[in-house]
C-alpha cells in the first residue's frame, strides 16, 4: 500500500512460532495488502511442530479454528499461545495498530512439547473468555477481561471427553449469536496415531479384533457438544449431540438468522445447515458433500460465511482449494467444487487422504463480503482473493508467511 493511502480495513494473523507474533496487514480497498507490523505476543507457539499428531512439521497445527478474534466493538485482539497454553490480549487504535496488554496462562498445564490452546470465544456482558483446548481433561477453559483488556484465569473447567472416550480432540468454541450457548465442534475421538511415514490412522484397533474409526460423531452421534451460558460465563453441562456426519468441525452461525449455523466436515466432506433450539438441542440437514475422488477424507473443515447468508466458502485442507456453496432458504447447494485453482506447497505435507497438499486453514471475509483470505502454510502464503457473483475466487493479492506453523485470521 502506497504511504498516505487509507487503509479500507485491517487484517491480524498469528505466526505460532515458537516466539509467538501477530501480523498486522492493512487492507486496501482494492482487497491488497500490506504489512504494517509484527508484534510479540509475549507468550510461545508450537512453532513447526504439530502436538495433535506428533508430526516434527505440519501445518494446522492444533486442528483448529478462531485463535485470533476480536471484540465486536474492536477494541481489543486477543490470541492464544498454543505452545506455552497462554493467551495475549491487545488494545486496538483506531488505526489499527496493536499494543500488547496482558498476557496470562489458561490454567492447564503443558506437559510435553507443547500445550494446545487453540480456539476463542468472547462474552462481553461478562467480560468472560472461553479458552478451548485440543486436549483434556479440561478442554474449555475461562478467563474474565477486565475494562482495560487485562486478563485472570478463572477456576472453572469443562470437558468434552465422555466415560469411554477419554481422549477427545476438539476443533473450535463458537458462541450463539444470542449468547445463550456455546458450542464446540470436535475432530477425532483419540488422536491419531502415526504410519512409518508420519501421516495420521483413522482406524483404532479394537479388543475383540475389529477396527473402528477414530473420527468423532461416526458412528457415535455425540460430536457437537453444547453447553448453556450463565449469566456469569459459567457453564451448565454439556450435551453431547448428534453433529449429523463423521467430525463436525467447524459451527458457524448465520448472520441473520441467529437458531441456525452451518457445520463443516472433515470426514463427511461437505457442508451441512443445522438449527439450535431454545433447550440447546440441535437438528441438522443433509450433508451437501463435494467430489471426492481425490481421496477420502477431503478435510473440508473452515467455513467462511458471507455476511448476507447467501455464500458459504469452505476450505478443504487435504485439497489445496475452497469449494464454494450457495445458501437458498434452508436449501444448501454446491456451486463451485473448487472455487479457486489449487495452491501448491513444497510437497513435503500428504493429507489424511495421502494426497500432497499446501495445507489451507482458517480463512476470513471481510464485512463487505468482497474479498476472502486464506493461509496456506506449506506454501508459506497468505492469499486474499476477490469474491465473483458466481461464488468463484480470483486472487488479488498475496504475502510470505513463516513456513507451516500460522494460524487464525481476524479482521475487518
């Protein structure tokens, strides 16, 4: 961006490096961007390495989505320190700029390569942030922010692990637009274990000899977990509820319609439209897969919903692309199998499926529904595209990012 020019809006990823930063880039109204800054974050990333699957370097890190998020009146950023299980805050100018304010430890305990904090959720009535884990016990848990951003972690811990599964993985926490509930998604029932050359199993051996998957909600429907919200942040008991296919990810709600959100999957491979009702129950439709004879599974995992509700842009971590649906009442249909074309890596990263990918993960639209951006961490890119009226992506603008470790996009 060219010194003088108004910047349109303000794009913030974190490096998970083992010395953790923010990227601060400004956004042109064109959809390009430029660095203006990278600031520590005081606390430590996981760097290259995976701690979900042991891999010495993988992208998407700790399988997870919303580790960067900003208040809704923009005031403060804050992001997590997967490494160390600690999370930063930061105040907002109004130029977009980022001064560090706090930086404090969820309250669980690393013990070994790397902690796992890795998904946030914020309640300002309360001042109450959720801290979601990929391991338990005490995956979710709770920090309260004061009016000047500082942070104290509070007591409270909830799981998600159920008396037979003791190992669960989770993916993200998302809160209802109404604030009432909060929901996580989940990936596998116990991590998965390692072949000779590093990619994940999806199958557990089994006592009486069988194999069964290790992919949440298949077959167990017991993989979207909602909890109900006190007044206080607290949280009731959890449900553990049918998420309609194998690993519902990634929830995210509708913009304008509050009782219904979308589910990302990355074992079913599509997307599915689900309602919450008032007691926290969840009913989900039809999952809309993509083509996926490029292997199974596609690890179609985040979503990205365009502010009018009429555009759901889901990335497919396994291959290198975005699919593209269309939102037509309750009605969900695929449009675009590959909204863009494929983002190479440096082919040293194989998916679950063993195809050779750049490992996409989390992505961000902006508030104007314009331009989408997404990570591509094997390729060391940050890529923003141009949203078509047809549901097709054209890239007009990229950045180099650290290889393998970034993670989490807020902006606006």
């Amino acid at each position: 961006m060219e010194q003088g020019m108004q910047a349109s809006g303000h794009l913030y990823i974190q490096t998970n490096e083992v010395r953790n930063f923010v990227i601060h880039y400004a956004r042109a109204g064109d959809g390009t961007i430029s660095e203006v800054e990278r600031i520590p974050t005081g606390g430590a990333g996981s760097g290259v390495y995976k701690p979900i699957s042991g891999q010495e370097s993988a992208p998407n890190a700790f399988e997870a989505a919303g580790s960067v998020i900003l208040t809704d009146d923009r005031r403060f950023l804050f992001a997590t320190n997967g490494g160390d299980n600690s999370v930063s805050s930061f105040g907002v100018s109004e130029d977009g700029k980022l001064t560090l304010i706090d930086v404090k430890r969820t309250g669980n305990i690393v013990t070994g390569r790397s902690g796992t904090a890795k998904s946030l959720a914020y309640l300002p009535a309360s001042g109450t942030l959720f801290v979601l884990h990929s391991f338990g016990p005490d995956h979710v848990r709770l920090m309260t922010v004061d009016a000047d951003g500082k942070l104290k972690a509070r007591s409270e811990g909830y799981t998600i692990n159920t008396p037979d599964k003791p190992l669960r993985v989770s993916t993200m926490v998302v809160l209802s637009p109404d604030e009432r509930f909060l929901v996580v998604g989940t990936t596998f029932d116990e991590p998965a274990k390692a072949n000779p050359d590093g990619s994940p199993i999806l199958w557990a051996d089994q006592p009486d000899g069988s194999k069964k998957s290790v992919a949440s909600n298949a077959p167990d429907p017991d993989g979207l977990i909602v909890f109900a919200v006190r007044q206080d942040g607290a949280l009731g008991e959890g449900l553990f509820q049918d998420g309609g296919g194998g690993s519902p990810f990634y929830p995210a709600f509708l913009h304008h319609r509050p009782d219904q959100f979308l589910i990302g999957y990355a074992v079913a491979d599509g997307v599915a439209l689900a309602t919450l009702g008032e007691d926290g129950r969840i009913g989900t439709g039809p999952v809309v897969k993509i083509d996926t004879s490029a292997g199974l599974p596609s690890e179609l995992c985040w979503l990205a919903v365009s502010p009018d509700d009429q555009w759901v842009f889901a990335t497919n971590f396994g291959y290198s692309n975005i699919s593209s649906f269309r939102i037509d009442g309750d009605v969900v249909s695929l449009v675009h199998d590959s909204a863009c074309p494929k983002v190479p890596g440096d082919g040293t990263f194989r998916a679950l499926n063993g195809t050779v990918s750049s490992g996409p993960s989390d992505n961000l639209i902006t508030p104007d529904g314009s331009y989408l951006y997404q990570i591509y961490a094997n390729a060391s890119k940050l890529i923003g595209y141009s949203v078509q009226p047809d549901g097709s992506l054209s890239e007009v603008t990229s950045a180099e990012i650290p290889y393998n470790s970034p993670q989490g996009l807020a902006g606006f």
